[in-house]
C-alpha cells in the first residue's frame, strides 16, 4: 500500500521510519529542497497547489495523509476528488482557523476561554474595552510556536494589524492555568477511538519544552477522551487527533487549540507505548485495525530547540535521539530526546538534568 504525505518535515520523516516493518509505502510532497523527509522515501518538490503533482500523487497512492495542518484545504479537496483523503479537508480546515475551532468546541459543549473576532483596530479597541488587557491577540491562521501572538499587558504602542499582517485575528481572554495537557486519540474509519494517557506540556515563550507522561488523573483522563470523542465523531475524522487544554485553578479542563496530525507532545510514545503514535496514525488512514494501547514505562520527551547539544554530557542516561537534520536557527525545532524509567521520581531527576543541559 503506498500512502501519500504533504508536508515533508520532522513528523513526515517519523511517519516513515516508523514503518519500516510494515508493507507501507511512501510518497512525499514538499515544496522544500531536501526536506527531513527525503532522507528515508521518494519526496515531489512542488508546491501544495501544483496540479501535477498533486494528480500523480492521486494516481500513485491508495491515501493521502499530512504532515501539518496548513497545507491548503483546496489541495485536499482537489484530492478528495480522487482518492481518500485522512484526515478530511473539512477538519483540517477547521484546524486552520483559530475562530472555526472555537466555534466547534463550543457547539460540542466543551469549555473555551472567553473571546472575540477582530477585523480592525476599531473591533480591537472594542474587544480590550469588553475584555480588558489581560488577554492574547492571536492571527486566526498560521499562527504556531507563538509565532503571532501579543500579550496585550506587555505590548503596547504598536499596529498590531500591521504587524500581524492580517485582519483576521482573534482576541482571547488568558487563562488562569495550573498547567498545560494534551490528549492524543487515534480514530478509525469504523469509529473505534485508542487514546494515549493525558499528556503534561510545558511550554516557553509559546514553545513546547518538555512533555510527561503520563499525567495520572482518572477523572480527567475520562473527561478529556468524552471531549475528544465528541469532537472526532462530529468530524468524522480519520486518524490521530490531539486537543490542548488549559488545566484552570479551579480543576475545569478549557480547550485551547487541536492538532489534526501526529504532536509533538506524543513523540515520546515511541518508546513509552506499545505502539506509538506514528504507527498508529499510518494504520488508521490506511484502514488498519488496532487492538490496544499501552504504555511502557513512565516518560518524557524534551525538544532541542536552536542548536543541536553535545551529547556526550548526556550518555550515562538512558534516553534516545532523534534528530531531523536541519540546519541550526534561533527557536527552531532540531530534534528531540526521549526519558524513560519505570520510577517516575528517578524518571523526573533525571528530566531535570537532561533539560538543564540541552537548554544551556
């Protein structure tokens, strides 16, 4: 079976290595030369809209699938013409939109922070008035890593509009957190739904630092998975989802954003679960069936982000390495590492370690 993929990244080359065992076969379009990607299958350079291509790819693959979730909706539609398409135009297009995401956790009654669309600086000075400053200015599109977004209680004095290059933003009211989880699910064509243990995130500067799983709440765990269920049912959706959530002071899980693709909060399910999240991804668009999901041991993953540590300093511990080969930028995503133990305290010593170093 040969499956399409647009978006050559870090995600794209994991799908692939994690398939290695399997009679999977890939394509790979990317408008980059010598994307993660091309290393491990056959890549297309061309744009997301370039017509084709994106027809060779129909005629060469049984399923087409996605690296991130801005690829083009056109794109996946023209494709939907022809071949399947997991997940569908209509949740990634969903997933694109910041206003198009809230409005559907709101109509599957699942809770969001206050907020409000804006479309000027009129409509801006109207939403601080109604909200106030504590709050987030966010594009509604391409906003990611904490690319295109102004704490408005620390940035003043600027056009905002002008600076975010858009008038499709989105204004929302901060969230009093104790902290930051995810729940990653994988549904099938049949609606069977695997989920992962929550997951905790901690971020800087808008940027995932570090993951630990798993984040032991039976409670919330059941809550988070009733969410999740909701939300991929009503979208019919094909593959692994993960939704984001704000943990408030007072215990109430408040969605904050979702993913339609592989996460990079699951990355460390590759040596924590019975089957990771890569794999489990291919098979669901592939129409395979799975069994269950387990976990191994309890873990962590730690990005590396701006240049790549020496790892020398590290070899004592018991961790794995995946780099994406790119080249070194400032906040840039080069790879990541993998924690392991079966004692979360020594698991947690040995985080703390680890990540002290690779952030110095």
């Amino acid at each position: 079976m040969r499956i399409g993929i647009l978006g050559g990244g870090q995600l794209a080359m994991m799908m692939v290595q994690q398939s290695e065992d399997t009679n999977f076969d890939f394509l790979v379009l990317d408008p980059t030369e010598s994307p993660p990607a091309s290393k491990y299958a056959t890549c297309i350079k061309a744009e997301y809209d370039d017509i084709g291509s994106l027809n060779y790819i129909a005629d060469e693959c049984d399923v087409v699938t996605i690296d991130f979730e801005n690829v083009p909706a056109d794109t996946l539609r023209f494709l939907e013409k022809r071949i399947v398409v997991a997940p569908s135009s209509t949740a990634v297009e969903i997933c694109q939109d910041r206003l198009k995401e809230k409005e559907l956790f709101i109509n599957c009654g699942i809770p969001v922070t206050k907020f409000t669309s804006v479309y000027d600086n009129d409509s801006l000075k109207a939403s601080i008035d109604y909200m106030g400053k504590n709050s987030i200015l966010k594009t509604r599109f391409l906003g990611y890593d904490g690319k295109n977004q102004f704490d408005m209680e620390k940035v003043d004095g600027i056009d905002y509009l002008k600076e975010c290059k858009s008038n499709q933003l989105i204004l929302e009211k901060k969230v009093d957190f104790e902290k930051e989880i995810s729940i990653i699910g994988v549904r099938m064509n049949t609606g069977k739904i695997l989920f992962y243990p929550l997951v905790e995130n901690i971020h800087k500067n808008g940027i995932l630092n570090y993951s630990i799983a798993p984040y032991d709440d039976k409670k919330l765990q059941k809550l988070a998975e009733e969410y999740h269920k909701k939300i991929s049912d009503k979208l019919n959706y094909v593959g692994v989802l993960v939704i984001e959530f704000f943990l408030d002071k007072n215990g109430i899980l408040i969605a904050n954003e979702m993913a339609p693709r592989v996460h990079n909060s699951g990355h460390w399910t590759n040596e924590g679960a019975n089957i990771n999240q890569f794999q489990a991804h291919i098979k669901a668009v592939a129409n395979c069936e799975l069994e269950s999901i387990s976990i191994k041991n309890h873990s962590a993953m730690v990005n590396i982000l701006s240049k790549k540590p020496d790892l020398k300093n590290i070899k004592d511990f018991d961790y794995a390495y995946y780099d994406y080969n790119k080249s070194e930028r400032h906040n840039r995503k080069l790879g990541h590492i993998t924690l392991n133990n079966k004692n979360r305290d020594k698991l947690m010593q040995d985080l703390n370690t680890v990540y002290n170093f690779i952030k110095t």
